[in-house]
C-alpha cells in the first residue's frame, strides 16, 4: 500500500480488521482497505507530523491522531475530516482511548499524561510521575490498567478505573528497559499487553532486548536477546505466548515464552 508522501508513523486495524489506520510526517491520516490494499481515505486538518494514532473498542468506531502541531482530531472512518478536535498545548507523542472510548489519554514531552473527556473537550485528570518524555502508552485488555513508557527508562502502569482508590492512581513502576540507544538517541517505543494483561513487552533501545514483565509480579519475566541494532517495537500474538519484534537491523524476531 503507497499514497503517503512521507514516512508512516504509526498504523492501526479497524475492528474487524477490514481497513488499515496510518499515521504520516507527510501532515495526513489514511484509510486503508486491506482486500484492496488501496486508500479510501486521506484525512487532512493537521498542520504538523501525525505521530500516533489510537482506535475505540466499543460503540460507534473512531480513531483518534496525535500531533506535532498540538492537537488530537477525531475521526470517523467514513469521513474525510475530523469530527471533533481535542486542542492541547504541547506536542502529542502517544495516545490511547479508555474502554468506553468517553476518555483519550494523551502523552507529551511535557511528561504528563493527561486524560481528556471527549464529550467535553477538557482534562478530567491527570497522570504525573515520569521524568522525561512519554513515548507509548498502551490499554491492558480488561480496560482498567494504562501503561505508559518514557524516555526516563521506566514503564508505568495507572489504575484507570472511572473512580479509583488510589490518588496518584500509579500502581507500579517498572524498571529493566532503557529506550536510549548509543547510535540513535532516544527512541520511542509502545509497550504491549499479552492477551492475558499478566504480562507486558516493551522494546529495549539501549541493550537490544525485548523486555517482558510479571506485571502482578512487579519483576522481569524475560528479556530477550537477538536483534544487532536498537529494537524499536514489539507485539503479542493474539491467542499464542508469542511475542514479535523489529528493530533497526531490519529484522523480526519471534520469541515463544514459557508462560
């Protein structure tokens, strides 16, 4: 699939797997038809790189863009425009929606997530811990834990029920991964949540390992060696304790756990 003028930054699969989502430096959001593989879409209301993207789980689908000119647009796939716009003041580097899709929470070199209701437009709350800038952000299957990896080597996890007991809302930080890569600098990365939400990968810049974490446990389950370069993403097959990675050495590795 080609249309994009510049690099592609991040892709999403609609719910049923049907249309493909991306993200582009070159100002625009695409949707893709798989069986196709042609663009039926090309979303344009951005004036800076569109660096991530976020999907709904339920009810009406929407996804939801990140980007360098500060906002997050909403969109509906049918459409060529966004439907609604979330204006925030600094960069959007990772996104995510709550199950219910009510609340998109966004990260930020500011190191702050914040949580936006969409219906209002405005921060419900927000998630302050990390000392440096927010790279990922990923929802646990259950919906009631958020994930967040920063560029201060540590991967957070927020207890994102509507109403939570605990105040700062963080119920972990967990350490072993480093996204600094000697050759690269900084690099982003999305952490991943097994089907289970027991475990969760992350891609390990600096060491070139995938990291993966007894999330209940609060420790290091694996780390996983291979890749000759900065690994730079990872995700979980759906029904197998397989997880794959990519990196800068252009390759993909599989690695079956014993889980």
């Amino acid at each position: 699939m080609s249309g994009h003028t510049n690099a592609v930054l991040d892709v999403q699969w609609s719910r049923d797997n049907s249309q493909i989502f991306s993200a582009s430096a070159d100002h625009t959001v695409g949707v893709w038809d798989v069986e196709s593989a042609t663009r039926v879409k090309k979303g344009k209301g951005h004036s800076g790189i569109v660096t991530c993207l976020a999907t709904t789980r339920r009810g009406q689908e929407f996804f939801a863009s990140g980007s360098d000119d500060t906002k997050c647009h909403i969109w509906d796939p049918r459409v060529k425009r966004p439907v609604d716009t979330i204006e925030t003041s600094l960069p959007v580097t990772s996104l995510a929606f709550a199950e219910a899709g009510d609340v998109l929470f966004t990260g930020s070199v500011d190191n702050v997530i914040k949580a936006w209701d969409t219906r209002a437009r405005a921060v419900a709350y927000t998630l302050a811990g990390h000392a440096d800038t927010i790279t990922g952000l990923s929802l646990s299957p259950d919906g009631t834990s958020l994930a967040s990896y920063a560029w201060d080597d540590t991967l957070r996890i927020w207890d994102v029920k509507p109403f939570s007991a605990i105040a700062s809302r963080c119920t972990a930080v967990l350490a072993g991964a480093t996204p600094h890569d000697a050759a690269g600098g900084p690099r982003s990365a999305v952490p991943a949540w097994d089907p289970s939400g027991q475990y969760l990968a992350c891609a390990s810049a600096g060491d070139r390992t995938v990291v993966v974490w007894d999330v209940p446990a609060r420790s290091v389950k694996y780390k996983l060696p291979g890749h000759k370069g900065a690994v730079t993403c990872v995700d979980w097959h759906p029904t197998e304790p397989i997880v794959a990675s990519g990196g800068v050495d252009r390759a993909i590795y599989l690695g079956e756990l014993a889980v």
